[in-house]
C-alpha cells in the first residue's frame, strides 16, 4: 500500500478487503484505517476507530488518526504530457538514458485533504509551542493557523498559504525540531501567508521571509505577510503597488538581494520602501529575546514611517 515515493496508495478493493463489515452507500464512507501507522495498527475493531474517512465521489481520502491521506487508485488520472517533454522521453528510452529522480507533483486533493484533517490551534501542542516562541494563541488563530496531530505521521502546526483565489498550500512546522523540520503540501510558490485574511488590503504591509516572522511582527501590532523564502508569488509586486512596504527580510546575505530585488520592482510600481533589518537574524529571534516591547522599540528606531 506504499508507492515508490513512500506515499499511501489505496484502492477502494484494499480499503473493503481490510474492513469488510464497513457500511455501505452516502457520499462518505468510513472504514478501518490499513496503514502501518503504529497510530492506527492493532486498534480494536469497532465503529469508534473506523478513522479513515472515503469520500465517494472524488475518491479522496483521509485517516483522522495517523493524517494519511490521498485519493484512490483507481481514481488517478493520466499525466498529459507536452510534446516536447514526449520527445525527450522517448530519446530517453531509444538511447537508455536515466533521468535523475524528480519529486513528483503533488495529487491536487492532498491539500484539500490534508487540511480538512486539521484542527482549530487553541488549547493544542501548538499553540503552547508558539507561545513559547512569543506568539499568542489570539495572533496566530487571527492568521487562520492550525494543529494538526499528524501532519504526515506527526505533530505539527500547520501555516496556510493563499493566493488570489484562495489556499494553493500549507506548511507543517513540527515543534519536537527533529529532521525534517517541516513538511508542505501544494504550491507554496503561487501564495503568501497572511497574519489576517483582508491584510494585503492594508495600506502598510511588511513582507518577510518566514511565517513566524510575519507573526512575531504581528505580535508588536505591525500587519505583515510571508513569503515563504526568498522569492515571492508573480502576483505580489501589482498587490502591493502605491502603498508602504517594509521589507523585513532575514539579516543575512540571502535576506538582503531578496529585499533589494523586490524594493526595485515594487518602487517602480509607486510603493514606498524601507528596508527592515533585524539586529538579531530576524524578528522572531528579536521577539524571544526582547520581547513584544522590545521588537516595538527596534521597529520605532528602525523605520521613517512607511
């Protein structure tokens, strides 16, 4: 029930092969969960732990207790290729000649999945977890942050990424800090995170790099968004025309071209720019260790006023 990638793969067969007694017909079925999540094998056999959840029509599905999730197999749909990449494939196979392996794309419905399985952050793991890195619980459930207890096989607190026309993805953030540190399902690269859905309306916005920096500012009362690295969504610069933007990136090497590259074209588009640089390598690293009142002063020594 793995493919090659290490992720589940489930037909509607396996699924009615491990639980044969699972209620039949509606657009949701439910059925005990037959993947070797240590969560989920050896569960008593009874209606409360039928955790993984069908849905029939779109053949998406999830587990509520170990966060497997994907759609069936037999509801996969042929990858159409473009002519040219049909070219290359076949001189690959003519002349024998092996490809690199690339990280396939994720299915469209994991996300949606994904994050159905997520839970509301107050009084959760992660909210303990990000207070203990400044941010109140009111500031993040503002940013429509989430828990999850098993973001693809553990804990984790789960930062929604959107863009125009709402969430293209969602980053995991496991708080026991142990490799990998995050896991993201969707394309990060097409949306920004926001500390308040309306914040790109903001007539003052300071961009950073990480999620938690957008929340640490956000904790001093400034409006921020993320972009979630040093690169930012096409769409961003035309959103953030004729308006101040503090570009709060990291205070390092990467931070400071990612800042002058974005300052040049949104400059071009009207905008108002400074340029925020942390004293420490960035604002949750300030927050933590000066606290709220702390940020709020370096910010007032830091900025003319965008």
């Amino acid at each position: 029930m793995r493919s090659d990638t290490d992720r589940p793969v489930l037909s509607l067969a396996d699924l009615e092969a491990h639980d044969p007694e699972a209620p039949q017909g509606g657009r949701e079925r439910r059925f005990f969960c037959p993947l070797p999540d240590p969560r989920c094998a050896g569960k008593p056999r009874d209606s409360a732990h039928r955790s993984l959840s069908l849905n029939t029509e779109t053949g998406l599905w999830v587990c509520h207790r170990c966060g497997g999730a994907g759609r069936l197999r037999e509801r996969w749909e042929p990858r159409r290729l473009d002519p040219r990449t049909q070219a290359r494939r076949a001189l690959a196979r003519a002349f024998d000649l092996r490809a690199s392996p690339q990280r396939p794309p994720d299915d469209p419905g994991l996300l949606a999945a994904a994050w159905a399985a997520t839970k509301p952050l107050a009084a959760t793991d992660g909210a303990r977890y990000l207070l203990g890195r400044g941010i109140p619980a009111e500031i993040a459930t503002a940013a429509e942050v989430r828990w999850s207890p098993a973001w693809f096989g553990r804990p984790a607190v789960v930062f929604p990424i959107t863009g125009p026309q709402g969430l293209v993805a969602a980053t995991g953030r496991y708080p026991d800090d142990r490799a990998p540190r995050f896991h993201t399902v969707g394309a990060k690269s097409e949306g920004v995170f926001r500390t308040t859905p309306d914040i790109l309306e903001s007539p003052v916005l300071a961009v950073t790099e990480a999620a938690i920096d957008a929340l640490s500012l956000a904790a001093a009362g400034v409006p921020a968004i993320a972009v979630n690295g040093a690169t930012w969504p096409t769409w961003l610069p035309a959103r953030l025309a004729f308006r101040g933007v503090a570009l709060a990136f990291d205070a390092d090497e990467v931070g400071d071209r990612a800042a002058e590259q974005l300052a040049r074209i949104v400059g071009s588009l009207g905008a108002k720019i400074e340029r925020w640089r942390p004293m420490e390598k960035d604002w949750n690293q300030t927050l933590v260790e000066r606290g709220p009142d702390g940020l709020r002063d370096e910010l007032a020594a830091i900025s003319d006023g965008v």
